[in-house]
C-alpha cells in the first residue's frame, strides 16, 4: 500500500519515455509557482535539454524501465529508484503512476519539472504523489527517503522540500561537470564493482542506525529543509 489513501489511477500517456507504469507531466528547484511551456536549452537545474544523451534504463530488482540522461545522473537517480522500489513501495505494480523519468512535454506546472526534459528528474508513483497533493508518505517512509537523500550526498534535491510540493519528485542538484556528483555517481552506480559501494539491490543499510539518522539529519538542515 503506498498511501493512506487509494491510489489514484495510472495517468494517460504524456510523452515520458519508457515509464514502467503510468506517465507523468514532465516534472522540475524552487520557484514561483507556473504553469505553461518551458523555453529554452537548459532545464531549470543547469543541464542542457538534449535528447541524444537519453537512454532508457532499467530499475534494478524490479520490471520497471525508464529514459534519464546517461552516466552519473543515470548512476545516483536510479539507486533512489532502485530503494524506493526495494524500501518504499514497488514501482513495477500498475499502481501509483509507476515510474517516470525523460519527457519530451516542455508543459510544466513547475520550474523544477522542467528537469525532466534534460533527463534529471524522476517522478516515484507520480499519479499517487501530484503536484500540489495533499498526500504525504508515513513517518517511517519518510525517514527510509531522508536516508536515500543522505545516500545521494546533496546532489539530489526531494519535491516533498519544494514549492509547490511533489512527493514523487526528484531531480539532480549538483551543476554538470560538478565533482560531488561524480564522487557519489562512482560510488553508487551498480555497474561498478567498487569496495565502498554497499547499497545494492535488496542491500542496504539499516536507515535507523544512529549514524545514518545524523547524517540525515545534517543533510536536511543543509539543504535548508
């Protein structure tokens, strides 16, 4: 069960590609609420909107598949997939929107879902989390997500810390180029055999070690939220 609720229905098509179950319209920091097309070469976080560095993906451990820009955003955004899949909710099930990642829709009710369009945004159960909804996750859900965050080192950014609020939402932080987010890509990404990489799939460690709970901690207050 994902919600306290019932989950709404998977959405219509929009354009995403390679959504496991359901679609979303195209998600994106901060900022004034908007809705309407996104302009320009460059989504909201910096990246450049180019479809050529685009590849679909598969969620580790589950039948779902998604598009995201290759490399270290693909690396660090499917391990927060790959543990909400694994932690959170299944996100190959047919309910909540399933997974959403690239889109080619520039229609955004958000500046930071314009991310999508650079393939550096996903969106967990979008149907079930919408932007501006009411629903939240479980205090325990929560802090298994606040773990996956401190997992990412500040390069991902959650929507349930933005305005207006997307639970599903998650986008890359850092800037391209940026050497927090190739440290932390080489450590997570799962095709790496690396010493130091021990969250894998169905893997992780305990969220409710005191040590990871700080490290949560600390994250929050230095993003602000």
């Amino acid at each position: 069960m994902i919600s306290r609720r019932s989950l709404l229905q998977v959405a219509a098509g929009t354009g995403v590609l390679a959504v496991a179950s359901g679609a979303l319209a195209t998600p994106a920091p901060a900022a004034a609420p908007r809705t309407g097309p996104w302009a320009g070469d460059v989504s909201a976080n910096g990246w450049r909107i180019d479809p050529a560095a685009i590849t679909v993906h598969h969620v580790e451990g589950s039948a779902a598949s998604l598009g995201l820009r290759r490399g270290q955003v693909a690396a660090v955004l499917l391990h927060v997939a790959r543990r909400w899949h694994y932690e959170i909710a299944a996100l190959d099930t047919g309910e909540g929107g399933g997974v959403a990642g690239h889109t080619t829709r520039r229609t955004v009710g958000a500046d930071f879902e314009s991310n999508h369009l650079s393939g550096t945004a996903i969106a967990l159960h979008p149907t079930a989390y919408p932007l501006k909804g009411s629903e939240g996750l479980w205090p325990h859900q929560e802090a298994i997500l606040r773990d996956i965050l401190a997992d990412c080192d500040g390069t991902v950014v959650w929507g349930g810390d933005l305005t207006p609020v997307k639970v599903s939402h998650f986008h890359i932080a850092a800037r391209p180029g940026d050497r927090a987010l190739a440290r932390v890509a080489a450590r997570l990404d799962t095709g790496r055999a690396t010493a130091s990489r021990t969250q894998t799939a169905g893997t992780v460690a305990d969220p409710a070690a005191p040590s990871r709970r700080g490290k949560a901690r600390r994250l929050r207050r230095a993003q602000g939220t």
